[in-house]
C-alpha cells in the first residue's frame, strides 16, 4: 500500500481514537443552554447573509470574536472568553470541551501578541498587516480547537499522486515554484481552503516550527523583525499569476479525492483490508455509493443557493422599482405602465432559477472517469498523467484588433437587439437600463452558480453547436456582468448592521444573563 495512503487511513483511525478519549474528559467547560439558545439562533441568521462555505463559518467567527474583544485584554481572559462565545454559538459542543484548551489558546494568543506589538497603526501597511495577522491568528486558533489531521494527510496523499504524474508543458512557470503552487491549488481546490487558511498554511511551510513556538523563541522573534516582507513573500504564491489556471487544473480532479475521502472516513478498516486483498468489487460498490452520494448532496446544495439568490434578486428588485421606477413612471413620464416594472421585478430571479436548476451532471460516464483515475492510484489500472499548459496571453497584433472589435460588435449589437425589443413593449429608458444592468449581473452569477458543477465533473463535456452559439451571443453580456460585480461595493451593509451595529452588545447581554442565571443557581445551593 502506497505510504502516503496508509498515513491518511491511519490517521482516520487515530482521529477517531482521540475524539473517544476526548468525549471522556472530565474537567470540561460548561455554558448555560438558555443563553446558547439565544446565541446560536444569531448565528444562523448572520451566517445566512454570508456567502462562505460551511467549514469556514467557526474561523470566520474566531476571527469576529477577536477583533471584537482583543483591545487590552489578557491572553488568559481572552480565550476563555473567546472559547465560551464559540460553545454558546454552538461551534462547539457544550459540556465536552476540556479545560486544558484555554491554556493553549492563551499561549497562540501570547505568541501573536509580540507580532501586533511591533505594528505601526499609522503607518501604510498597519491595517494591512494587522489584518492579515488577525487571519492567521483566527486559523491557527481553530487548529488548536480541532487539529484537521485527516485533511491535512488528504492534501499529503493528493499532492504526491498528482504531482508524479503532472507533465509540466511550460515555460512561463518557473520550476522553482511549480510544487508550492501545485499545495497551494490542492488545497484551495480538494480542502477548499480560503486565503486565509492559505497564508497561515504558507507562513508554517516556511517557518516548519511555527506551530510549536512560543512567545519568546527565536523564530517568533525572526518573523516580527521582518514581518513585511515574510507578508509579501507569501502574498506572491497565493497570487501568483499561474496560480488559478493551476486551481482550476487540479479542480478537475478534486472529486476522485474527495470520493477517496469519503469512503476511507466510512470505514477505514475495512476499505484498508479491501485493498489488501485486492477485493474491487467491493472498493467500486463504495466508492459508486460515495460518488451519488456527492451528486445528490450537490443538487440540495445548488437548489438551496439558487432560491437563496432569486428572494434575494426579488427583494433588490422590488425596492428598486418602489424607491425609482414607479415614482420615474408617475411623476416624470405621468404614466402608470406596470408591465415594465413587473417584467424587471420577476425577470432577473426567475432567470437565475432556469440557468441554475438546468445544470445536469454526466453521472455514469463522470463516475467511471473517476473509478479509472481511483484504480491508476491503488495500483490495479492503466496509469494516467496530467498535461499542464498555461495559456498565453494574446498579443497585440491584427488578430487581436479584430477579435476585439468583433467582441465589442456582438455587445453593441445585442444590446440595440434588447432594447428595440424593450421599446416596443413601451419600456422607459430607466426600465430598460435596469433590465440590462441585472440581465448581465443574473447572466454572471447564474455562470458562477453553474461552474460549480466543475468540481465534481471530471470527463470533458462538449458545447455542441448550440452551446457555442450560446458562448458567443451572450459571453459578452456574461463579462459585462462580470466587471460590473468586481467594481460594485463589496461591503455587505447587513453583515455590517450585524457585526458592528447589534454583536457586540448582544453577546455582551448574553454574558450577563449567564453571569445572572450562575448567581442565581449558586444561590439555590445555599438553601
């Protein structure tokens, strides 16, 4: 059996050990189920306004949490605090949390502390840097509250496969850095970890005993001397120009290990002794099971998403026409056509619903792709290898001219098509703007909404005829939608309203309360 397989089954096994023997602390923390109540109930509803995914939502709440409470206040107070917010929010299970964590989760706080010490809050990186160490802090906290061994070994396990059978058919990526961005993709792509998992996932493979160090060894000391440049030397892996096509490279074949993933938390013992005995049929029968399972759990999740999106396409639109269109219509023009505002009203969510819940997967001829792919890696099948091309940028010759006047040609003339076809039906010119401007906002985020199916699609699928029309009539609708949502305000105002506006003084009623209800049992004892 291949080591890096027999590390991640082994790891499973240990996991699994740990959590027994962790069930059976005694010294643990206990928080008051009335108040966690209160406090979970906040967090559902402030998570549904949060586009992340789910394995993220505890470290962006350790994140919250510390830039909320971390103004002089001690590290021992401070995790104690932090770890009874995060088991009232049900982030982690009341009443089997052992107490000893406190005191780990002081001594990372007290190793960060050095580094914010020597910020210069004025100064042009301060803000920079301070959030960029609050991301590292909040993920090497969560770290220490649940070690995540079994992915860590999962990214082990992919990186050695895929990277024995890369072939690297370029030049524009330098050898130097082609295994650090094939980590950094395996990791974005089958852990789906986000930039700020990334940089501390970077800052520890440069400085290897980072994880263990204390407040006043030497590596610590090393990093705060030349904090700027460790931030720029891992900001230039994590952006670098290669690094999304080589995402979206391994992307393709996330699904095999992620399937792997699932059959071996399963069961490891016995997949281990399938494998031994060479048993493949049985090895097939599970990982058959796990792939559906995958296909199914993605249908629920893409349907969830696409409602989501479409209320929250229908609420926009409808304050938009309450709050512009119909007092342009009444007190501009004097008219009272409501067909316009109640195409625009319903058009962009209902659009949104059909291109998202069109998206079909190749279930049979996708999952026998991935029982190859599977048999190449136990050793049983026909070997496989992975070319690796980056794309080069076109140049500013002809061809590049008429491309793009031909691409710019296709947007004029879709849009003088949508809006002769809009005045007929006696549009506004506002009612028109309004229908273009969500037409390609829709047309981008039903594109985005569909690409997710890329990570469970491993086979090639063919456009078709109609396909390529389709790319060519409304691509440039698609890139248009596109520049309007990167140059649109990023700030959500209610997770805004959320964070700065009602947390703060909410969780702080909250600690009281529970202040409150321990006075009052203690009291009950006395008597």
């Amino acid at each position: 059996m291949d080591k890096a397989l027999e590390h991640l089954l082994s790891t499973v096994v240990q996991m699994r050990r740990e959590d027994e023997e962790l069930a059976r602390e005694e010294d643990v923390i206990h928080v008051s189920e009335t108040v966690s109540a209160a406090a979970s109930v906040y967090e559902t509803v402030r998570n549904a306004l949060e586009y992340d995914e789910e394995h993220l939502l505890r470290r962006n709440a350790i994140r919250r949490i510390l830039k909320r409470r971390m103004i002089d206040v001690p590290s021992g107070e401070m995790a104690q605090k932090l770890i009874r917010e995060l088991i009232w929010a049900r982030y982690l299970p009341n009443g089997k949390v052992p107490s000893r964590l406190v005191e780990k989760v002081r001594a990372i706080l007290e190793k960060y502390t050095f580094l914010f010490l020597t910020l210069e809050p004025e100064s042009k990186d301060g803000q920079r840097v301070y959030d960029w160490l609050l991301d590292v802090l909040s993920v090497e906290i969560e770290y220490s509250l649940g070690p995540p061994c079994i992915d860590e070994a999962l990214a082990s396990f992919a990186y050695q496969e895929l990277k024995k059978r890369v072939d690297w058919q370029t030049q524009t990526l330098p050898s130097e850095d082609r295994d650090l961005q094939l980590y950094i993709a395996i990791h974005r792509a089958v852990l789906k970890s986000n930039q700020a998992t990334l940089r501390y996932r970077i800052l520890t493979l440069y400085y290897n005993t980072w994880r263990k160090a204390g407040a006043g060894d030497h590596v610590v000391k090393e990093i705060a001397m030349n904090l700027v440049k460790v931030i720029d030397s891992v900001e230039h892996q994590i952006l670098h120009p290669a690094q999304d096509e080589m995402y979206r490279f391994v992307r393709r074949h996330a699904i095999v290990f992620h399937v792997l993933s699932d059959i071996v938390r399963d069961n490891p013992e016995a997949f281990a002794s399938a494998l031994q005995a060479g048993d493949m049929t049985s090895i097939d029968s599970a990982v058959m099971k796990a792939a559906e399972a995958r296909y199914s759990s993605f249908r629920t999740k893409l349907g969830r998403t696409v409602v989501r999106a479409a209320l929250f396409l229908l609420l926009t639109k409808s304050i938009l026409a309450v709050l512009l269109e119909l007092p342009y219509e009444i007190f501009i023009l004097r008219t009272t056509d409501y067909l316009p505002l109640v195409v625009n009203i319903l058009f962009p969510p209902i659009l949104l619903m059909l291109i998202g819940l069109s998206v079909r997967i190749p279930k049979k001829k996708n999952t026998e792709r991935i029982l190859d792919e599977l048999h190449a890696i136990f050793g049983v099948g026909d070997e496989f290898s992975l070319i690796f091309k980056r794309k080069r940028p076109w140049g500013r010759g002809a061809l590049w001219w008429i491309f793009n006047t031909l691409y710019m040609a296709i947007l004029l003339l879709t849009i003088i098509v949508i809006v002769t076809v809009l005045s007929s039906f006696d549009f506004n010119p506002l009612s028109i703007f309004f229908f273009i401007f969500f037409l390609s906002l829709v047309a981008y985020f039903g594109l985005r909404i569909r690409n997710t199916r890329r990570e469970l699609v491993i086979i090639d699928s063919s456009r078709g005829f109609f396909g390529t029309l389709a790319d060519m009539l409304f691509l440039p609708i698609v890139r248009s939608g596109r520049w309007v949502a990167l140059r649109a305000p990023r700030v959500n105002i209610f997770l805004f309203f959320f964070d700065f506006i009602i947390e703060a003084p909410f969780k702080a009623a909250i600690d009281i309360v529970e202040s409150w209800l321990v006075f009052l049992r203690e009291k009950q004892e006395e008597i």
